[in-house]
C-alpha cells in the first residue's frame, strides 16, 4: 500500500484559500468514494500561507471534478 501511494499520479482538482474550504471539498469527494489527498495542509495549519490544493488520483479526476462542478464547488 505504501509504494502505491509513492507511484500514485496526483490531480490538483481544486486550489482553494484556506483549510476550512479544502476540508468540505475532501468530506465532498470522499463520500463519493474518492480518495483525497491536501497538499499544503501543514503548511495552511501552522503558518497561514493562504492555498491549499486539493489532489485526487489520476484515475479519478475527471469523477472529482463533475462532481465538484455539479455541486457549485468550482
């Protein structure tokens, strides 16, 4: 599971402002079955540096973003 992870290809489907936006996003995706992963999360927790990118796999990128679009997420 961990070299899958390290060989998986990341989307950034959303580049959002804050942590709190990033996380409804990721509740969103998930309850799809989505796997989600936030890149800058620590960074936005610990020092407000304003953006946090929301990936997904490859595979699933064009599920995430209909459903995000769909939802008026994006």
């Amino acid at each position: 599971m961990e070299n899958e992870q390290k060989n998986m290809e990341l989307v950034t489907v959303a580049d959002v402002n804050n942590l709190y936006e990033a996380s409804m996003l990721k509740d969103v995706l998930e309850a799809a079955g989505i796997t989600v992963f936030l890149q800058n999360e620590m960074a936005e927790q610990l020092y407000n540096v304003g953006g946090v990118l929301v990936q997904v796999p490859a595979t699933e990128a064009e599920k995430a973003r209909q459903l995000l679009i769909e939802g008026g997420h994006v």
